[in-house]
C-alpha cells in the first residue's frame, strides 16, 4: 500500500471580509471563471431576508442561502445541518446526489470567523467529511481603516485569514494602499496579501491550497477550539424594506440623497433591486456608508413578480424614518 494517503475529504474556502470588502464580486468571479471545479456555495447573510442570492450569478445552481442570524453564532446550526446534508447528497447517502468537489461560504460582513472555523474540528460529522482549506478574507481599501478602528470583527477577520485580497484599491493612492498594507502585516504577518480590484485574483491562489493551519491559529487564539458563539455588538442592525407598487424615480433619489447626508456614517452596507416605474429592467441599488451606486440590470423575468427589497445593516438606524421615506417613493 502507498504510504501517501489522499485526503478524500471536501474542500472548503471561507470567504470573510467586513460588510461590502468584495466577497459578493469574488463569489461571482470564482462561479463564471473557466476552473473546471464544480463548486456549492453557502451564502450567509445578515439581513432576515436575502438579497445576495439576487446578485450571485446563477443562482438557480447549488446556492444554500442562511439567512437571519449570523454564521458565526445564531445560524451555526444551519450550517452544520447544510453540511450535513451536503455531504449526504455528494456520498450518495440520501435521496439526493449532488455532484461537487469543493464548497465556498461567504460569511456575512459582520461575522468573526474563528467559530465558523471551528465548526470544521469541533463537530465529529463534519471533520470527517469536511477539511477546511482556506479562509480568504477581503478588505476594503477604502474603508478598511475605518472599519478597523471601530470594530473587533473586522481585526478577528484580518488576524485570522491566510489569504488577504487588499481590494478595491483604484479608490485609494498608492500610498494609502502601502499603509494600509503595513496596518495589514502588522496584524497578520502569516497571511499572503494581494491586491485587487473587482475581487480578481487567479483561483490557485485562493482554492485548494490547504493553506488553513490549525496549529498556527492556536497560536494566535489559544482558546479556538473552546470558543463560545460570537457576540455582536447589539447596537448593529438591519432594517428590510419591501414594496411591490413600482417607485418613483425622482422621489427616490431624494430619498437617498437625505438618507446619505443625514445617516451616511450610520449606515455600513445597503443593497437592494428596485422596481422603478417606466424602467423595465430591475435597478440594482447599493452602497457602503456615503459611497453608492445603482445601475438597471437586467430585464424582470415573466416569472418574476417585480419587486423593490432591499436591506439596510447600520449602527442605531432610525427605523421608523426609513420606513416613512422608503413608502413615500410609491408612484402615483
Ligand atoms: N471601485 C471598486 N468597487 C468594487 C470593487 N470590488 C467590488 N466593488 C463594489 O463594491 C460593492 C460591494 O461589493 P460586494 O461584492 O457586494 O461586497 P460584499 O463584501 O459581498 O458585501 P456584503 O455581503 O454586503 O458584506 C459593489 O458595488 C461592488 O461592485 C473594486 O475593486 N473597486
């Protein structure tokens, strides 16, 4: 018998990265780049209802959505039952067979990734199918600073990654992007750091490179493998908003407008589809802090009921203000 042994467990890249850092972008570059792996996708979100599987590229395929709660803590459960069950369908154990050879988990941008990670050696059924093989986590260069400065969950992500995409740096001097680098390397000298725009990086330097150490991150975190579930800071929250009567346009860059001079700082992440009247594609729309695009997509499929849903995650968000001013841009 040969003394190497193959190691027949699944692979699994965790994608982490604070609230809009690119994991989304990196999602769809890693399901439209030419691989040849095939690959399920377990994508958490922070918001009751989802809207990244509206923004994944073909998300009729193996997408697992995990929605209300985060991954780190509330839902963890669901990702060990989804694991599960994965498992079961690739092994051929249950009713269902399905044919991948590797599994990507976006994380929300609020989640601490030691307890999601920790899953991966704590839960005896998941050891043995599953082998963690590498936490990516992307940065925002724009914000990053910020981001780092006022909250632990971004520090947790970059101290514990083993792959950095430094992102987003057309926003930024060169300059800015060697400081933040130095901010980076201070936190975490073992990761790889590259930088990025749009999120693209050739995959083999982020899938299948068993880059996860166990031992290197006791080190860092002695107490990995005891953790409890993570903590959020309970004054972070997300507000949903959902209306089926089309919008109007103008009313709704008002709207906006006020929202971003009055609760630009407040306001971490939105995104959302847009159901403008007169516009026959759906409207894209979202932002991070005072920084927003919005774009028409594509068409409303006939099987779509058109829609305007988008979520809001923020530090004390003036709830019942966001709801007056989303249900006054209804059209007449
Ligand atoms: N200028 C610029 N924008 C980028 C770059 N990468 C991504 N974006 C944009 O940044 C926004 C957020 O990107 P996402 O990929 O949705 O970020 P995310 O981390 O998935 O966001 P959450 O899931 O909400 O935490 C989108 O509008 C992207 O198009 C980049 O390199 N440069």
């Amino acid at each position: 018998m040969s003394a190497i042994q193959t190691d027949s467990r699944i692979p699994v890249s965790v994608l982490t990265g604070f609230l809009g850092a690119g994991k989304t972008t990196l999602l769809n570059y890693i399901l439209t780049a030419n691989h040849g792996h095939k690959i399920a996708v377990i994508v958490n979100e922070f918001g009751e209802v989802g809207i990244d599987n509206q923004l994944v590229v073909g998300a009729d395929e193996e997408i697992f959505e995990m929605n209300n709660g985060c991954i780190c803590c509330t839902v963890r459960s669901d990702l060990i039952r989804i694991l599960g069950d994965l498992a079961d369908a690739k092994f051929g154990r249950g009713n269902r067979k399905v044919d991948f050879d590797r599994v990507v988990i976006e994380t929300t941008g609020l989640a601490d990734p030691a307890p999601v990670a920790q899953t991966f050696f704590v839960d005896p059924d998941i050891a043995e199918s599953f082998k963690l093989d590498t936490i990516v986590t992307l940065v925002d260069a724009k914000h990053a600073d910020q981001h780092l400065d006022e909250g632990h969950e971004a520090q947790e992500q970059v101290a514990f990654a083993d792959v950095l995409l430094l992102n987003k740096t057309d926003l930024v001097s060169d300059e800015d992007v060697q400081k933040l680098e130095r901010r980076l390397r201070s936190m975490n000298s073992a990761a790889k750091l590259y930088r990025t725009q749009q999120s693209q990086i050739e995959l083999q330097h982020i899938l299948g490179i068993n880059a996860f150490d166990l031992d290197k991150k006791l080190e860092i975190e002695p107490g990995f493998l005891e953790e409890e579930a993570h903590e959020h800071d309970d004054e972070v929250a997300s507000i949903f908003l959902r209306e089926t009567k089309p919008l109007d346009l103008e009313k709704v860059e008002r709207f906006i407008n006020e929202w971003l001079v009055d609760h630009g700082t407040d306001t971490f992440r939105y995104k959302g589809v847009l159901h403008i009247k007169g516009v026959k594609k759906r409207v894209v729309f979202q932002g991070i802090h005072v920084l927003f695009s919005s774009y028409p997509d594509r068409d409303w499929k006939p099987s779509e009921v058109p829609v305007s849903e988008f979520v809001v995650i923020g530090r004390n968000l003036d709830e019942d203000w966001f709801r007056q001013q989303f249900a006054s841009c209804v059209a007449s």
